[in-house]
C-alpha cells in the first residue's frame, strides 16, 4: 500500500510516456503526499533525475534515468506499487 496507507480503485485513464522520460503507473498513489513521497525518493535515489508524480492519473514520469528496474526499486522502497513495466 502507498504511503498514505490508503487503498484507491485503479483508475481507468492511462498516460502516454513523454518523450525521453520513463512513465509509469502507481494505482495505489492516493493524493498529494504519496506524489511527493515518490518524486523525493526518486531524486534521492538516482542523483539528477527529475519525477513528475500526478495523484489524479496515477502516473509518474522520470526523466534522467533509463533502468525502469532501479526506478521501480526505489519506488517500492518508498511503500507504494508501480506497475511492473513502463508505459508504451
């Protein structure tokens, strides 16, 4: 469960990849304390990436980082579920 430790229904909206960042789905990001979470665990983790957490689509964005294993990684770390493979 997400940090909020509140469980949300997956939504049924879904978000391209910008171009040059890695895009992924977090159904378990619930508002805009597990956004912040996410988006500061991942510029700690890999030092020069810039995330892009959006609550309301249940989607992140990185840009500045190519290892969706790592970003996934440290995601899980942070207490939420990100999808198992990026957005197409």
């Amino acid at each position: 469960m997400c940090c909020c430790q509140q469980k949300s229904e997956p939504g049924s909206e879904t978000a391209r990849a910008s171009e040059g960042a890695i895009s992924f789905r977090v159904d378990d990001m619930a508002r805009g304390h597990c956004a912040g979470t996410i988006e500061k665990a991942i510029a700690t983790g890999l030092p020069g990436t810039t995330a892009s957490a959006d609550p309301e689509t249940k989607t992140v964005s990185v840009r500045g980082a190519a290892d969706f294993a790592a970003i996934r990684s440290i995601v899980i770390g942070a207490g939420c579920t990100p999808s198992a493979e990026p957005l197409a």
